[in-house]
C-alpha cells in the first residue's frame, strides 16, 4: 500500500517582531524583549501614549464592505482598563 499524503503545505515567513541581527545569519537573529531603559521599550511606551491620546475614537459598523448607520451605539471598553471606553 502506497504512503497517503494529506497535502503539501507552505507557511508563510513570521513578522510578528522585529529581529535584530543578520538576515543571513539566524543565529544571530533574537527577537526584541523590551528590556528597562531600552530603546526598544522607550519606542513601545511612546507609541501607546500617542494612540492613547486619540481616545475615544469612532469605530464604525461596516457590513458588507459598506458602514451601516445603527440607531444606538455600542460601547468598548479597554480590556485592561474597563473603565476607559474606546469609542464615541
């Protein structure tokens, strides 16, 4: 009896983090950890002050490629702070 093969599969490259180090070399190549006082960490905690300031925001209710007016809003609530509402 023949091997049965279920199909042939491709994953696409990870780019969830920024690696520092030589494309070539993967051995070399580490993920940034956002360490105290690194650049990294300093770029991390300004970029969510910017986003944070354009609090609340308008998310609108898109169905079909189109926004859909909807009499009543819903509100969003940051998840790691229930009190600040996300949205108008």
């Amino acid at each position: 009896m023949a091997n049965a093969q279920l199909g042939v599969f491709s994953l696409p490259q990870i780019q969830n983090e920024p690696l520092v180090g030589s494309p070539s070399s993967l051995m070399l190549m580490i993920q940034l950890h956002y360490a105290p006082n690194s650049k990294e960490r300093a770029d991390l905690q300004a970029a969510i002050v910017e986003l944070r300031s354009q609090l609340p925001i308008e998310i609108p209710c898109i169905v079909d490629g189109s926004p859909v007016a909807l009499r009543t809003g819903q509100d969003s609530n940051s998840r790691s702070n229930p009190a600040k509402q996300l949205n108008n």
